[in-house]
C-alpha cells in the first residue's frame, strides 16, 4: 500500500501545505529524521534572519537525510515544524510546496519562543516510511 493522503468533510480543510492525515501500510524501513535546522554541510548557518533561505535548508536537509536512509521525500508521512513566528507561516508554506507532492505529510506547525541558536527561525522533524 502506498502512502495515501486521508481528507474528510469532517474535518476542517488544512489551511497550509499539509494533509488532515496520511496512512501508510507500516512495511519496510521506519525512518525517524532529527530536528532539522538551516546548517549548511560547512556547519554554516544558512539566511540570518532569512525565513525563505531557512526553511528551504531545512527542507534540503530533511532530504538529504532521507535520501542517506534510502528513500525520497515522498516517503516522508509526517513533519513537525517548529517556528520562531507564525507571521511567516506563507512562506514556509511557499518553499514546502517545492519539496512535499501530494499525497502530503500529515503535520504539525508550533511556534516556540527560542531555539538553541538565537540565529535558527525555524527547525523541522520527518518521520518516514521507505518501502
């Protein structure tokens, strides 16, 4: 069975890129993806003060780690975001569409009040389920 995307009438339609739920028959490999910031492979951070530039980092890197297990971000079923500020829940939504097609992630979006780094406006985590 492969991922499927789960929308009801019953439930209020996601108002970001996101579906209400994903399933997925759990066969093959669980990949459970650490919090992602915007470190470039040089221990740089990517876009001081740059939400697009961060997000998309933080993206590149969730991919890189999936990949490094053997899948794609397609097999990716489940994100937590966590954010600096919900002002910039657009463009995070923006860059997400580039790399998670339907069927969509199921996901959570928090806004926290800091990070490890005071640099970080963003970090991401990714469950996913390789065939």
């Amino acid at each position: 069975m492969a991922k499927q995307e789960i929308s009801t009438t019953n439930i209020k339609k996601p108002g970001g890129h996101f579906s209400q739920a994903t399933v997925v028959e759990a066969k093959g490999k669980l990949v459970f993806i650490s919090g992602m910031t915007a470190h470039k492979p040089d221990g740089t951070i990517a876009g001081i003060g740059d939400m697009e530039a961060q997000i998309r980092q933080v993206c590149e890197n969730v991919k890189n780690a999936v990949e490094a297990a053997g899948g794609t971000m397609a097999d990716i079923c489940r994100v937590d975001v966590y954010v600096i500020g919900m002002e910039h829940f657009d463009v995070i939504h923006k860059v997400r569409r580039e790399y998670f097609k339907a069927p969509l992630p199921a996901s959570t979006m928090v806004e926290i009040s800091r990070f490890v780094s005071p640099d970080y406006l963003i970090e991401m985590n990714a469950i996913a389920v390789i065939p």
